[in-house]
C-alpha cells in the first residue's frame, strides 16, 4: 500500500484527509466516553470501576497510528481550532479564553504527540502489538511534556494562584497511569486496523 501511495499523490492526499476526518470523530468520541472497567461478582450485577480520564487522548494517537503523523496532526489541528471557535468541546467548554487555562498546554500537546506517534508507528518494522504500543506511549509522554512545560511557565509567571505540585499531580501525574494502560489497548486495536486496512 505504501508503494502505491508514494506513486499516486491525489490518493496519498485523500487517504490523509479521510484519516484526519476519521480521527477528529473519534477524538470527539473518546472525549465523551470515561475510563472504566467492570468487575465481574457473584451476588449482584457487575460493578463498573472509573477511572480518572476519558479516551481523548488515547483517541488521538490511535488516528496516528493508523492513519499515520499527517492525519494525526490534522486531525489535532481540527479538534484545537474547534474547541477555541467556541464549539464547547473542551473538557469546561471552549473559546479563545480556553488558551489561558492551564489545560491548555495538554491539548496544545496533541499535535506534536500525534506527529511522533505516527511517525515512530509507520516506520518499517513496527507495526508489531509492541511497537505500536512503544509509540503511542512516546507520544503520550511528548504531551505530557509539553503540558508539564505549560504548567511551569504558567507558575513562573504568576498566572495561576494553583500550587505547581497540585496542578502536575491534577494534570499529569494522576492521569498517566491509566493513560499508559489505554496506550497498550489501542496499540492493539491500532495492530487490528492496519491489518484490516492493509498498511505495512
């Protein structure tokens, strides 16, 4: 399939484009599906377990992944102009103001984590269960990156009255394990649909 696409530039465009769409659904999608999981008991129906996060960002790597680093950034790109257009998308709403926040720096991050992550997925070789995993969760960290970043400048600056701990722990810290978990979920998902869809 790459063969192909190196050799036919209007099918290459139109394969970024539609993956980009795609993705931009899923990233809307995942931002309105929580994390959990159910545990199965013997007396009663299963008991459903949240955990902290939705599938946003897991969302946003899966499309780079499969659609590769030019889909996923449009696709970040898409959902970023969205949500600061006022389109509440955001976890607390949208619009320009939303660039202030001190979340902002996580969302902002998408776009060179996607960039990462499907660069480092469509390389040769790597589109293994392991891999694909590695580099969802290398993007992951390159959001994480890039937020932390944020919430150090922010502090620095004095544009929060937040404790700079707090925040990264609010932030960061109590999310990426469960983030780290859904990287290995959709590295599998992400195997399933390259096989499906016949990228090398």
């Amino acid at each position: 399939m790459q063969d192909g696409l190196r050799c036919n530039p209007s099918l290459k465009a139109f394969t970024a484009w539609s993956g980009a769409i795609a993705g931009l659904m899923i990233i809307l999608a995942g931002g309105m599906v929580p994390v959990g999981f159910f545990v199965p008991s013997i007396s009663s129906p299963p008991i459903l377990i949240n955990l902290p996060g939705t599938w946003q960002v897991p969302s946003a790597l899966l499309c780079a992944l499969v659609a590769g680093p030019r889909a996923g950034v449009i696709a970040a790109l898409a959902y970023l102009t969205l949500g600061l257009l006022h389109i509440p998308i955001f976890d607390g709403g949208g619009g320009l103001e939303y660039g202030a926040t001190p979340g902002f720096g996580y969302l902002a991050g998408f776009i060179p984590a996607a960039w990462i992550s499907g660069r480092l997925a469509n390389q040769k070789g790597m589109d293994g269960l392991i891999p694909q995993t590695l580099s969802a969760v290398a993007g992951l960290f390159c959001l994480h990156i890039i937020g932390v970043s944020n919430l150090v400048i922010g502090h620095i600056s004095q544009r929060w009255a937040f404790d700079l701990m707090e925040m990264i722990y609010s932030y960061s810290l109590g999310a990426l394990p469960t983030q780290i978990v859904l990287c290995s979920a959709i590295g599998v998902i992400s195997v399933l649909l390259r096989r499906l869809l016949l990228i090398e």
